[in-house]
C-alpha cells in the first residue's frame, strides 16, 4: 500500500517547508473505456444475428364444390373461431345454434385456453379449428391465431369465408357491448 | 483487521492488450454487421413463433402496407442479366393488357428495388420514375379488392408464366394493421393461379413457456 501511494502522486511532502511540486500526474484510468468498448461489443453481437425476418408457411385448400372432396367435418369436434373488430375473438362450439346461445366472445389471451380444453375434449382424429375473420379483423389478428395453431399444436385447421349469420351474430354482440 | 499482514505486491495491470482486443472485436463487429435494406414501404410485419428463416433468393414480394394499399416486386437476382424474368414478367403484363409500353418503361421494371403499387392504368406513368422517385410519391397501391377486377391476379398469371419450373418464393409481407379483407382478397389472386403454398414474413418471437410447442421442442431436442 505504501508503493501505491508514492508512485501515484504528483510528490508528497517530505518535510516541512518544501516546495510543492508542480508535476502532475499523466496516468490515466482506462477503465471506463474498456467498459463501453466491450458494450459496444454485446450491443453489435446481439445486434447481427437478430435481425433476419422468419416466414410462416400457409397452405390454402382448393376450392371445390364437389363434396366428396371437401373434408368431413363431424360437427361435434369443431371449434369454430372468429376475429372481429378490436381484437376480440368469438367462438362456438361444433354447429351454430339457431337461437345463437353458444355464441361465446373472449380475447387473444384466453384463447390459447379455449382451444386446450377443446382439444383435450376431444378425439384427435376429429378435433378441427375452424378460423372465420370478418372485416374488421387485422392481418395481425389472423398471423397471430395462426400462430396460437402452431403454438398449441393443433394439427388440423383452415381458413375460411365467414357466414352471414355469423357476421349478423358479430355485429348484434357488438351492439350490446357497446350500450353496456 | 489481521494481524499478521500479508506483504502486498504491486497490483498495476497494463491494461492496454484487453483494450485493444476489445477494440479489434468491436470493429469487427461494426464491419459484419448487415443493415437491412432501407426499404421504401415501411411495414410491421407482426410476431410469429416461427423459426424458419425467410429466404432471399428468387422472391415475389407482395406487400400490404397498413392502409391496405398492396404492392407487387421481384426480389434483385430475378432480374439478372442473363436470366432476366423481370423483363419477360412485364412483357407478358404488356400483351396481356395492351398498354404499349416502351422499351424504356419495360427496362425500368428491371432496375433493382423497382415495385409496381398502381393500377395498370397508371402503369406506364409509373414506369417512367424510379424507385427513389417512386418512394416520393403517394401510390394508390394494386386494386385488389373488387372481385371482378382483381389486378393482382393478372401479375400473379404472369408471374406463374414465366416461372414454370423453377421454384418460386412466394411471400407476403403484411402490416399489423391491415385489415383481413385485403389480405383474403391477394390469397383468391393467388388461389385463382393455382397458387396454394405461400408463405407470411414475420419477426421472431419466443415460444410460450409451458405450451404444446414448447413441450413439442423439449422431446424433439433430447
């Protein structure tokens, strides 16, 4: 300890009554230096490789009209989602009744639960989403419910034109909504 | 404090290898890193837990952008000297529609970074700018919604056309806020074409903690 304090001073007084030395130290801490340099660095590491976009791959059915060539859908297994106006996303469970009484509104993050409860519900080998998106839905909206496909592995789904029914459905729930 | 001391020695350390290690590192960093290309339609494409990443070679681009407006390019190697689909791309768009394009306006489609987002009407005044013009100005975009005059199914005609057999990158680049209606009406141009694979860029995101997918990655890594 006792080098230290003599080689960094400028000079220390040795005695009484001497003059001050009037060098200056020419030391300097690099310290700070090394630490934004090597900042830099993990800001630049995180930076390259992080910036390459991804792709989702989207396989659309031919329309046909034949019947034999759409898919059999047993009515039971399917939920059917529909994204509307401001995020929300309505669901029903197999057919739509007429009287619309398991027409069911929810959010984005419930959904993921929905589709778990169905799925586990149901036999796998029936078990089909069905994705309706009206008007107001975003694109953000659609990427995202086919990503909640990815996410809860759900191996059978489509995308389809949304019913007028559905749409009238949509827009009565919305009304209510909104005079709460 | 102890009683016995420990005679110290000097703790100075030249710190200047480290310093210039690190400065070799981070100019190295500075020299790799790849800026994305400024692009004249900004877009946020929106998150996907996806992992594969989107590829950059032999690409048709549609873009949405957030009011809806769409918009048709070839990625840069499509336009190649030697194997130049671009140009034929555009020569079929000009006999399909009769718009008596000069060979100006044809070689213009061809310039690296040109993308058509106006009606064909408009086509051959647009081809008349650049693509740093082009960036300047407010386009319509391709009408795509009326169903009986889906524009982009004539481009998507064309572009099948001319890249018979050689495979085809078909991406659609849209933005969070456009709305469905759009974005179904480029599929039916695509369907119509017989177009049924495509693929949506997005950014990455991570996998949701304690999902099927997560689950699904554990026992397909171990």
């Amino acid at each position: 300890m006792a080098e230290m304090d003599t080689s960094s001073g400028g000079g220390h007084k040795k005695g009484p009554g001497v003059k001050k030395q009037k060098k200056l130290s020419t030391r300097v801490d690099l310290t700070p230096m090394v630490d934004l340099g090597f900042l830099l660095i993990t800001f630049f590491i995180f930076t390259t490789t992080m910036s390459q976009p991804t792709s989702m791959q989207l396989f659309l059915p031919k329309d046909t009209d034949k019947p034999e060539e759409q898919n059999k859908l047993k009515e039971s297994g399917a939920l059917t989602l529909m994204l509307g106006k401001n995020n929300v996303v309505y669901y029903y469970e197999g057919q739509l009744l007429p009287d619309g009484s398991n027409f069911k509104t929810t959010g984005f993050k419930d959904v993921r639960n929905i589709i778990l409860d169905k799925k586990r519900s149901t036999d796998p080998k029936d078990f089909m989403v069905v994705i309706k998106a009206d008007n107001e839905a975003t694109y953000k909206n659609t990427v995202d419910i086919l990503d909640e496909m990815t996410i809860n592995d759900v191996k059978r789904y489509a995308l389809v034109d949304i019913a007028p029914v559905e749409v009238q459905l949509i827009r009565a729930t919305e009304g209510a909504d909104s005079r709460k | 404090m102890p009683k016995i001391k420990i005679p110290r020695k000097s703790t100075n350390i030249d710190m200047t290898a480290m310093c210039d290690v690190a400065f070799l590192l981070l100019s190295f960093f500075i020299l790799a890193t790849q800026f994305k290309p400024a692009e004249a339609l900004e877009v946020q494409t929106p998150t996907s837990v996806q992992t594969t990443v989107a590829e950059m070679k032999n690409v048709v681009m549609i873009t949405i952008d957030k009011s809806g407006r769409v918009f048709y390019s070839l990625s840069d190697d499509l336009g190649a000297k030697d194997n130049n689909f671009k140009a034929e791309v555009i020569e079929a768009v000009n006999e399909a529609k009769n718009l008596n394009l000069t060979a100006q306006e044809k070689a213009m489609f061809s310039f690296p970074g040109y993308y058509i987002g106006v009606p064909f009407s408009q086509l051959k005044s647009a081809l008349q700018k650049s693509p740093e013009q082009l960036a300047g100005m407010n386009l319509p975009g391709i009408p795509v919604t009326d169903t009986l005059n889906n524009e982009l199914q004539v481009w998507m005609r064309a572009t099948v056309d001319v890249m018979q057999g050689k495979t085809m990158n078909l991406l659609v680049k849209g933005d969070n806020e456009s709305k469905y209606p759009t974005f179904k009406a480029v599929m039916d141009a695509f369907k119509k074409n017989e177009l049924f694979k495509f693929k949506m860029v997005t950014n990455p995101e991570g996998v949701p903690p304690g999902s099927e997918l997560a689950k699904k990655a554990r026992a397909e890594s171990h």
